[in-house]
C-alpha cells in the first residue's frame, strides 16, 4: 500500500534506478537462478530478467504509474497440490510449467473472518475473492462487502475504472460467480446471482433501495469485457427499477454490451463496444474426463483429454484470455498511456476437486497453465504489464505413495512420463463434497512491483499491489 515505489525513478535518476532494480531481483532471488537446471533453470533466469526489465520500466517513466497493464490470474482451489498433481501427470515431476516460469515467487495467507473480524481458518471463494478484490476480509459467502455492518467495499474494477483504465474479467464459472463477481457487485450472499435468485438477500434488492443481483450489478458496473457462463443468470427478469419486465441480458444489450456465445462471435467481436460473452448456462463444461476417485481406489487410468459434453466452439480459457487481451489494448487510452486491469480465473479446478475428480481437475488446472501462458506472452512484448498468478485456497488433493491405502477416495492415474501416481481426497465420504483447506497458496509475480510478492504476505496485500501499480487511489 505504499506509494514510495512510484517515486524511486525521481529519487536515483533514471539510470540508477535501472540499474538497481536489476541487482535487486539478482539478489533477491539467488536459488532460482543458480539451483535449477536445464530448461527449467533457463526460463527461471529469463524470468529473473524480465522481472529486472519490468522494474526497471517502472521506474524510468516520471509521472506515470509503475505498470499500463494489470493481469491477475486466479486459480481458484489451486494450491500446491493442485498445481503438483497436473505438473507430475502432464511434464513430468521434473518439468516445469507456465506458472512455475514466474522468478517472483511467495506465499499468501488464505483466511477469512466472523462478523466481529474473529479469523476463520478456511475461507470460501467469496471472503476470498473479496479480500484481493477490497484489501479488506470478510465472512464466507459475502461477496465485497463488509463483515460486520454489511456495507459496500470499493473494488479493484470499479477504482481502475474510475481512473480511465480499461478493465476486463474472465473466468471458466458463471461470470455471476463468487470470484467475478467480487470486482463487480456487493451483495450479503453469494448466491445472490439473479433476480430470481435474492432469497438470502433482501436488503439488497432494487425494491428495498438496494443494487440488485449480482448480474444487475454486474452490467451496471460495465466492464470492457466480460466472458465467460452464466447465460441462465442473464435471461433472468429485472424484478425492480427501469428495466423492470425485461430481461438482465436485454439491460446488457441496452447498456451497449455485444453478445457472443461461441469462439466464432468471440474472435468477430467489434473493438468498439464491449463485450459480453455467455458460453454456458453456469459453469462451462470441463475440458477432460476420467473416473472419478472411489473407496478402496480404481484402477489405474489415463485421463480423457477431450470431453464429449463440450460445444465444439467452447472457446478455452487461453483463447479467451487472448481475446479478452486484444480487445483491451485496442481500449488503451493513447492520450495517458493506460491500459487496462484483467482478471481472469480458472474456475472448475475448485469444482471439480469438490467431486474428487482428478481428471477434470487437472485438465482444468492445465488450461489455466495455458491462459498463464498466453499472459506471458503477452507481458512479454509489453514489458509494462504486472503478472500476478495466484489462488484463493487450498483443496484437499493429497499425492500418496502409489502402494498406500487410503481410508477416504483415491484414484491411480497413469501419467504422461509413464509412473503411477496415487490421488487421495479425504475430507468427505462417498457422496459427499471434498473440502477446501487453509493452507497459504502460492503466488507469482513478473513485471513491475512483481517484488511485493515475496514472502508471506496476507490475502488482502493483493490489492495494495495492484492499486500501487496502476496508481489507484
């Protein structure tokens, strides 16, 4: 939350400051760049450089925030063993990769908290998509508002467009979801997503002189760009105010919104108008399938990598994020120099974890790895973009020796380099819903500030982070 970094440039000279953003991330990050090896030791000391690049572009710029650009990627239930699990399965327990590129590394702390802010241990993705949305925490289910008197937070999204930067949000889930809508709306329950949908949520209702559901929200907010499910949420009716009669997605329409519902209408999608994308009714379907973990485990499987269940012109996170990306920078203000703040989210690794799903779960966490992938890319040829990629809890995956014999579910899957690796999840029975965990989560950074990530830091930091890098006040 400081704003001292944005002073550097003018305090060393633009020279000095080059020169000592350099040696900083050299210094700070020794073991990345002299204990890896082979390729993973070669992107490790590209990272490391493009880190020195971003900040030293962060500070050679007087009278301009530290970044243009903005891209957080949240996987949402990926922790470590997540994240462990798909690299083992896909490159290898010696490969590395998008996400494990990033040379800025550290951890976060994941809780939420009572209504009297007493921490709770393990947070829902409310509380936690609230607290990097807010920099405040909150209770599990509330989504960007207050724990205790229930009032509206200010939000990234709504503070980036209050300061003329362009700003997008993208995500596998319902765009209604918890984590989208943490930077688009407040209300007292997440499940709060339509008009139709405000049983636990009556204060704010447009008859009680609140704002609505989260979609009404949502499109009032008005976003560049928003894609992802949720298409049942929008063909809701407006119960309360002047769209009273019609449906969410014709406010949208009125509002100015283009709407597309395949890769095809994605890619043709105008530059001028914003967008609205709904692939999917909720959630879109995931891209692999496999057996489902069992008591006693199953036999050992090699996931399918493609699902029947799918639209064939579904786009994947990666082509979405790049378009979400195209269509934000043809919206960068020439006449500033601003760019844009992007939030874009894999949803179904923390659904399909819920269903111990392995195979779901880690086809998913690797199309997020891709759209990791295609931030990178794109950072890479505009070194003003700050990259962070983190999650917002832990889940209950556990990678077991394959001769252990679990008490709870577990599946044997037969990875990509030909090794058996065992899956257990053991925080509920057969039937029920495996749970989140309380663990820090990982989170890494590339780009300009990219060092305000290492260490442990807190949830809310995230925030402080993002403000300080396109100068949000």
């Amino acid at each position: 939350m400081s704003r001292t970094s944005t002073d550097r440039g003018r305090r060393w000279g633009r020279r000095g400051a080059a020169l000592a953003t350099a040696l900083l991330v050299l210094v700070t990050l020794p073991a990345a760049a002299s204990t890896a090896d082979g390729a993973g030791g070669a992107d490790r000391d590209r990272a490391a450089a493009d880190d020195a690049r971003g900040r030293a572009a962060a500070d050679t710029v007087p009278g301009r925030a530290p970044a243009d650009n903005v891209i957080l990627l949240i996987g949402d239930g990926m922790g470590d063993a997540e994240i462990t699990a798909a690299r083992d399965y896909s490159v290898g327990a010696a490969g590395r990769l998008a996400l494990d590129t990033l040379a800025t590394t550290g951890r976060r702390t994941t809780f939420s908290v009572d209504e009297r802010g007493r921490p709770v241990y393990v947070t829902d993705s409310a509380a936690g998509a609230t607290a990097w949305a807010t920099g405040r925490r909150t209770v599990n289910g509330r989504v960007s508002k207050t724990p205790g008197t229930n009032r509206p937070l200010p939000t990234l999204l709504e503070k980036a467009r209050r300061h003329g930067y362009a700003t997008g949000s993208v995500t596998t889930a319902s765009v209604a979801d918890a984590t989208p809508a943490a930077l688009t709306a407040h209300v007292t329950d997440r499940s709060c997503k339509g008009p139709a949908d405000m049983a636990e949520c009556p204060a704010d209702t447009r008859a009680a002189g609140g704002a609505g559901s989260v979609v009404e929200q949502t499109v009032a907010a008005r976003p560049d760009v928003l894609l992802g499910g949720g298409a049942d949420h929008f063909a809701q009716t407006v119960t309360d105010g002047p769209y009273r009669g019609r449906t969410v997605l014709e406010q949208a329409r009125a509002a100015g919104y283009q709407v597309v519902r395949d890769r095809a209408e994605l890619t043709a999608a105008r530059t001028d108008r914003p967008v609205l994308g709904l692939f999917a009714p909720d959630y879109l379907p995931v891209e692999w399938t496999g057996a489902p973990a069992a008591p006693g485990g199953t036999a050992p499987q090699r996931c399918a990598v493609h699902n029947p269940a799918r639209p064939a012109g579904t786009p994947t996170l990666a082509e979405s994020t790049r378009a979400a990306l195209g269509q934000l920078t043809a919206r960068r203000d020439r006449a500033t120099g601003k760019g844009f703040f992007l939030q874009v989210e894999g949803a179904s690794i923390d659904d399909r974890a819920h269903e111990a799903d392995p195979c779901g779960q880690i086809g998913e966490t690797l199309a997020f790895d891709r759209s990791v992938a295609v931030a990178l890319a794109y950072a890479a040829q505009h070194p003003r973009t700050l990259v962070i990629v983190t999650a917002d809890h832990g889940h209950a995956t556990q990678i077991l020796p394959d001769d252990a014999r679990p008490a709870g579910l577990s599946t044997t899957l037969v990875t990509d380099e030909g090794g058996r690796m065992l899956l257990g999840y053991a925080t509920a029975g057969p039937g029920g819903t495996q749970e989140h965990t309380g663990v820090t989560v990982p989170v890494a950074a590339r780009g300009p500030l990219a060092h305000r990530v290492l260490g442990l830091r807190d949830n809310t930091d995230l925030f402080g982070t993002v403000c300080a890098a396109l100068g949000l006040r």
